[in-house]
C-alpha cells in the first residue's frame, strides 16, 4: 500500500527522516574525522608535530613578552595595568608545561586534535581579554589573533582551522560587539574572516600534499616488496621475515621453508614463447598461494624459482606440505609438462637465515637430480 502523500518516503522506500537522520549522521562523522584525524601515524610524525608543540611554544612566550613590554612602555589605557602584565607573565611562565605532557601518545589519537583546540580556545581567550583590557577594538593586541591563525595554517587540518577561525570572529563579536558593532571593528572581522580562508586553503594544501606523499611512501614500499609479475612477495620480502621464523622457532613455533624450482619451464619458453612462460609462473604463484594459509608466506625468488615459508604441526609436516605443492604445480603445468623439485627444510632455533637457505636449496638440488617432480629433505 502506498502513502497518501508522495513526500513521506523516497527512494527504495526508506521514511524521509530516517535517510535525513541518516545523512546528517554522516555529515556529522565526516565533520568529527575532519576535525579529530589522527595527527601521527608513525614516530617520525609524532617527532614532527613534538617539534611544532616547541615553536608553539617559543612563539606564544615570544608574543606575551611583546604585549608585556607594550604594556610597560606605551601610552594606552592598558599601560601598566597589572591584568596585563599578569596575563603576559602566565604566558612566559606557564607555557613550557605543555612540554611536560606525554607529547608521543597524545599525537597519536584524538587527544592530540584535541590538546591544539584547547590551546589556541585558551590562546584567543587571553588575546580578547588583553584587547578587552587595552581599551577594546581600537587596541593593536587583537593583531595576535593573526599570528594565532597562522600558526594554525601550516599544521591544523582545514576543518580545524575553519572552526578556530569561526570562533575568534563570534568571540570578537561577541566581545566587542555587544554595545555597537563599530566600523573598525566590523572591517577588522571582515578581515579576519578573508585571512581565516587563505589560512584554510593552505592547511588543505599541505595537508593534501602530506596525504600523496603517504600514498607515494606506501606504493614504494608495496613495489619493492613485490615480484611485479606475480605480485606475490619478493625475495627481499622472504629475507625479511625469515629471522622472524628463526626467532619464533625458540618459543617452539614449527617452520618450514620449501624452495621450489621448476621442471621443464625452459621448454615452455622455448616453444611457446615468453608470454605463455609468464602465464604459467602466474599460474604457480596462484595455486601455491591457494595451497597454504593466509598467514604463510610464498615468494618469487626469480626466474622459475619460488620459496615458500609456512607453519608446520604434528599432524601436518613438512613433507606433507612439499607432496601438496607438488601435486598442485603439476596440475597447472601438465599442458606444458611443467612439475617441480621442492627441498624442504624445518627453521632451527637460532639458525642463520643464509644456512637456513644453503639446506632447503640442497634438499632441493637432490629432488632435481633425482628426476623431479618430487621434494626431498635435508641429508643427515
């Protein structure tokens, strides 16, 4: 049955106020990501923004001796005015405390979004008070709020510096309006709007830039630890998990390495040509990948050259593993008479990756020599 009237539901049936509720639930979260993302994602982030926290630091100590020699030695109603100076000494004094914050774990959650806000809340706080105590709009105090905004710019994200800037216009106003907006005055918010969007804009910027340059760093890391014809791992990549399985070797975790070598891949080439000996490598890094878990490992060494490094157990050996690999590579191969020579060596505790190797290469020499399509452990 349908509603009477056509503007109660919309699309796919939905009430209109569950999709507004729901919209204005997402608008919400995306404006709390903008305003509380993540600031540090690794320890040379957080080294980064510790640095930041410092020149904040030396800028507002820097800024509160400015307004306490203007407050000593300039004819304005704030000369001497013991607010003022009190207000200046706080500063000097009391900022430095922020350094003795745990700076590292703070930047890495929403604390760290969280503890700038306050800080420049308490900071526009102080500049409107001083301006307040310094006879109001006419005072040149409330320049400071510039000084704060482009603080702000080269570190905040844009949703931040939109809010702060938003705060320290309807606190002016706030302050200052409230018995009569006077032209100074309203020409001094205009001004302070216009620069909050520049300051905006060069926050998205650099934000922005940070972002592809996180991407670019991740793509790197992704290509060098990647064959680019198989896009499995690399040996680069197996080199360095091995000293992990080696290390959880002596906490009694069972590992094997398998180094797998190909039969008959030079005929493949040779006969059909190089693209079709790519298909097939294609073809072997899936089905080895598709023969061990998730958490194993199987890598392209080079050439027709594959290892694999997985965990073993009582009731599923090593052995058991190299006959389930060379099942599977002999499928996929049997059009071009493609099987394998596995040698399968268990990680030692305390082993050396280049001996741990050196044994499964032997092991699979002797498959090879043997005839192939088999595996072969380590001689005695």
């Amino acid at each position: 049955m349908t509603s009477a009237f056509p503007g109660d539901r919309r699309e796919g049936g939905a009430p209109a106020g569950a999709r507004d509720a729901g919209m204005l639930r997402r608008r919400l979260g995306m404006l709390r990501d903008g305003l509380f993302r993540t600031l540090a994602e690794d320890d040379d982030r957080a080294a980064y923004w510790i640095r930041h926290v410092r020149y904040g630091v030396l800028l507002s100590q820097l800024s509160a001796a400015a307004v306490l020699v203007y407050a000593l030695f300039t004819e304005t109603p704030g000369r001497h005015h013991p607010g003022l100076l009190l207000m200046a000494v706080a500063v000097i004094l009391g900022c430095p405390a922020l350094l003795l914050l745990p700076l590292r774990a703070i930047l890495r959650d929403r604390r760290g979004p969280a503890m700038f806000y306050l800080w420049t809340i308490a900071t526009t706080a102080l500049i409107l008070l001083a301006t307040w105590l310094d006879g109001g709009a006419s005072s040149p105090v409330d320049a400071l709020l510039f000084l704060t905004l482009t603080y702000m710019a080269v570190a905040y994200p844009p949703h931040g510096v939109v809010a702060m800037g938003v705060l320290m216009m309807s606190g002016y106003v706030l302050v200052f309006g409230t018995s009569g907006m006077t032209t100074s005055a309203a020409f001094f918010v205009a001004v302070l709007g216009a620069f909050t969007l520049i300051c905006t804009m060069s926050s998205a910027n650099a934000w922005a830039a940070h972002d592809r340059q996180v991407q670019l760093i991740a793509t790197q890391r992704t290509l060098a630890a990647t064959d680019p014809l198989t896009g499995i791992p690399n040996r680069r990549t197996l080199i360095e998990r091995l000293p992990l399985a080696v290390a959880a070797a002596a906490s009694g975790r069972r590992t094997v390495v398998c180094a797998v070598d190909l039969d008959g891949f030079k005929g493949v080439n040779d006969r059909d040509g190089h693209a079709a000996g790519d298909a097939l490598l294609k073809a072997v890094a899936s089905v080895l990948g598709a023969a061990v878990r998730e958490t194993d490992t199987v890598a392209r060494l080079g050439g027709d050259e594959f290892a694999v490094l997985a965990d073993i157990s009582d009731t599923f050996s090593g052995e058991m593993l190299a006959q389930r690999l060379c099942q599977a590579i002999a499928v996929v191969g049997a059009r071009g008479g493609v099987t394998a020579s596995i040698g399968v060596a268990e990680v030692v505790p305390g082993e050396d990756v280049a001996d741990l190797l050196h044994r499964a290469d032997a092991a699979m020499y002797r498959a090879k020599a043997a005839g192939g399509d088999r595996f072969a452990v380590p001689s005695a």
